[in-house]
C-alpha cells in the first residue's frame, strides 16, 4: 500500500499553490537518510526538551499533505495540532502575508496603530458567539490568550481563584502549566506552579455515564464546596478537551456551568484554541452545545503565523486600564493579515460544510473498524476533529482499562506507511485525527485502509 496514488478531489476555489501531489508515497525507510542527517545536527543544538511525534524533516507541504526531505509524502492527520485547518499554504492566506509584508512588517499596535489589528478584531466580534458588544485583545500563542483571559477575569471580578476541568490542557506557560490536568510532560520538575488554581470534575460520558445536568451538579458542587463562588474569578473550559482526548460534554453540561457562573458573577472563559475556527464543522466549538462563553480564546486554526486573542463582553474586557494588556508582538500587521485571509476562506469556500463532510467519512469508517476491533471502545468528536479511545481486549464493556501500547503501534505502524497521526487522552490511550479541511474522501479512505492495516497488525 506504499506507493498508492489516489485521485484528487478539488475543493471550490482553492488555486493549485506549491506543486505538492495530494498523495500518500513513501520511498524511503521512515525516517529517511536526510531526515537522520539532520536528526544529528538537531540533537547537537536543540533542547532535548524540545521533543517532536516523528523525526521526519518537512521541506514543503500543502492541502493536506507534507513531504520529508527524502521526498516522502503523509496524509497530514495532524496539522500542526490543529493549526492549519484551512489546509497547508493556501494561496489566501499566502498571498495576503505577502503582500502585507510589502507594506508594513512590524510595528507596535499600543505605539503606533494600523488598521489589521482592528479588522481581526471586527472579525472576531462577528463571529464568536453572543450578539452583545465585545472586545478583543490580540496576543501571540494560545498560552498567551490563556493567561491574558484570567487576568481581564480577575481584573473584572477582584477575586483570585481560578478553575479549570479534570483533563484539561492550556499550555506551558508558569500559569497554564498549574492549570494543566496532567503533570507529565508540561509541569514535572518546572515548579513551583502558580497557585489558587483548582481542578474540578469534568463530564466524561464515555467513562462517567453521566447525564448533562448530572455531570454540571458535580462540577458546580466541587466548585461551590473547595473553591467558594465569592473567591472564583473564572471558570476555564474547552468545549471538547483537546489533550485530554476530545471529550465531548454531555448535553446540557456547558449551558448549565454558564447559568451558574453568571449568578454567581464567575466569568466563564471558552479556551477554544484547539476547536475553533471551523475545526469543527461551526466557526467555534461552543455553538454545537448551545453555549454562549463570556470570552473565547482563538489561536491555531486562524494563525498560520503567531498570533492569538481574547475575544468577549466588552464590560469585562474593558475592565483591564490602559496599558495593561499588549505585547511587542502581538497582533503583528503580517499576522493579522493572514489571520484576516483565514476568515475569509472559510467562507469563500465552504469550509464548514467540509469539516462536516470530513466528519461523516471519517466515522462511518471508524465504525467500521470498530466491528472488527473491539479494542476501539469510544468513537468521538465533531467536524474534523475525531478520536478513538482504546481499551484492552475484552474491556470495552466493563473496566475499559486504557491501552496505550495499541495507540503508539498503530501511530508507528501509520508513520511507516504515510499516514501521520497523534495520540493523545490522560492515560495515552486516544488516537486523535485533526486533518486540514482540504482532506479529500479519496485521502481519508486511503488513511483508513493504512490504519485497518495497523489494527490488523497487532494480532
């Protein structure tokens, strides 16, 4: 199955862009020889904190395909962690980055201002949820938006404390690492965190059986009981955790936290750096559950260049004093630019409707497998954003005992074969797929007969 070519199905108004074939080919031993070339200068020079899934060289990519420097090409389930959502090098995107570039490279919005950092913000006002006036901060990672959102949250209610969900992920900064649910890799060693940071009970169907409205009495209970409403600044969630394995609340869980922390004056923060921006078949995740945060936080899917934001009530985001929130970089007019040309591709060429396409082949293929692997215990997500949980043999109906092992097979035995894919869930056991938008049927049925391959594999 190596040297497969499939036909490639051409997306509404996406121009050709790098002369990159939309095809699965290997032609090495993964990694290659240039790959294991500048794996040693890498090891030479770069932390080995700095760790990567597969070492494999990128030289060029794009629509929903990368090529090593050995001339290898994946069908890119990653994509940056969900960074290049409208595909690799879109011509939009491209082109806007360079012609910005032209004009103005740099200068700084709280210094001398420039009219990309207020359209971005316009944009994001009109496309995040709630029909109330809103504000926007731009800043420069997801980390970054994390931490500027709890500080406008404390600067608006004057209290202290922070909460956050069991199997949540935010980042690697001082304050997110504290905020993170797992210790290992992001905070082990690189303490003391920060405090007044609590963690409490999330909704988790799969594993809890809990109702909507019975998972948010347990989340509100912890709250109410370790924390207290008058100490809580905010409320922190992902509308489907990220890192912790793309859990999707039950019905009725998020609207149920909303109610609750607006009585009790909790500012309630969607960290939507993983699920926004189409990623799941609506520009943000939360509308899918009838949510309306008090602020959102985008990164990834609208970047292709560092650049992020806080987005939400202008009562609370104009809480902050003048001076309080910037940074040299953030909002750069290049960023903004090609953030610009994100929002305007996704409408342009229908990319909701492609996630949603994605959606449906993608499960209807897992399920699939699932029938001939019982190991498959949970199949999960929205748009092109989905996950499988796996269990060990004979415990999908009872204990569902994580099977970590099978995850990191079935990643290996993918990479070996041009399908790149990422794992991820508390205990590891959670094989996620973040395609671009730009990933064909033909492409996707392709990365499922590989990975059938991989489950066969394992005996």
């Amino acid at each position: 199955m190596t040297d497969t070519q499939l036909p490639v199905q051409t997306l509404p108004a996406e121009p050709a862009g790098s002369a990159v074939p939309q095809e699965r080919r290997i032609v090495t031993a993964i990694p290659g020889p240039r790959s294991q070339e500048l794996h040693a200068r890498r090891t030479a020079v770069v932390s080995a904190g700095v760790s990567s899934a597969l070492p494999v060289y990128i030289a060029r990519a794009h629509g929903a395909v990368i090529e090593d420097v050995d001339g290898n090409r994946f069908l890119d389930f990653g994509a940056g962690i969900g960074v290049t959502t409208a595909g690799h090098t879109p011509a939009r995107v491209v082109e806007a980055a360079i012609d910005q570039s032209r004009d103005v490279l740099h200068t700084l919005f709280t210094v001398t201002p420039y009219e990309e950092y207020v359209r971005v913000a316009e944009l994001l006002a009109e496309h995040t949820p709630g029909d109330f006036a809103k504000r926007s901060v731009l800043v420069n990672s997801g980390a970054e938006a994390v931490e500027n959102g709890v500080k406008i949250a404390r600067k608006h209610t004057g209290r202290r404390a922070v909460a956050v969900l069991d199997h949540a992920y935010h980042g690697r900064t001082n304050l997110t690492m504290a905020m993170n649910y797992k210790a290992m890799p992001y905070a082990t060693g690189f303490g003391p965190l920060a405090g007044d940071v609590y963690h409490a009970p999330s909704s988790y169907p799969y594993r809890d059986g809990l109702t909507g409205a019975e998972a948010a009495a347990r989340t509100i209970g912890y709250l109410e009981k370790v924390v207290g409403a008058s100490d809580l600044a905010c409320l922190v969630v992902e509308p489907i955790q990220g890192e912790g394995g793309f859990m999707v609340p039950a019905d009725g869980y998020l609207p149920a936290l909303q109610e609750w922390c607006t009585a009790a004056g909790v500012v309630m923060i969607a960290d939507e750096i993983q699920t926004g921006m189409a990623r799941t078949g609506r520009v943000y995740a939360a509308e899918h559950f009838g949510w309306t945060p008090d602020l959102v936080l985008t990164a990834r899917g609208r970047r292709r260049l560092p650049l992020a934001a806080v987005t939400g009530r202008a009562e609370i985001m104009d809480a902050a004093h003048a001076g309080g929130l910037g940074g040299t970089f953030g909002g750069n007019p290049v960023a903004c630019a090609a953030a610009i040309a994100v929002f305007e591709t996704i409408e342009a060429d229908g990319l909701l409707a492609e996630a949603q396409r994605i959606e449906a082949t993608l499960t209807a293929g897992l399920e699939r497998l699932r029938e001939r692997h019982p190991i498959i215990g949970d199949i999960r997500g929205r748009g092109a954003m989905i996950a499988i949980e796996l269990v060990q043999p004979g415990t999908a109906e009872t204990t569902k005992a994580p099977n970590a092992e099978a995850v990191s097979k079935v990643i290996a035995y993918a990479a070996e074969h041009g399908v790149l894919l990422l794992n991820a869930g508390t205990w590891g056991n959670v094989l996620r797929f973040l395609p671009s938008l730009r990933m064909t049927d033909e492409l996707v049925e392709d990365a499922l007969g590989v990975i059938g391959d991989a489950f066969a594999s394992l005996g």
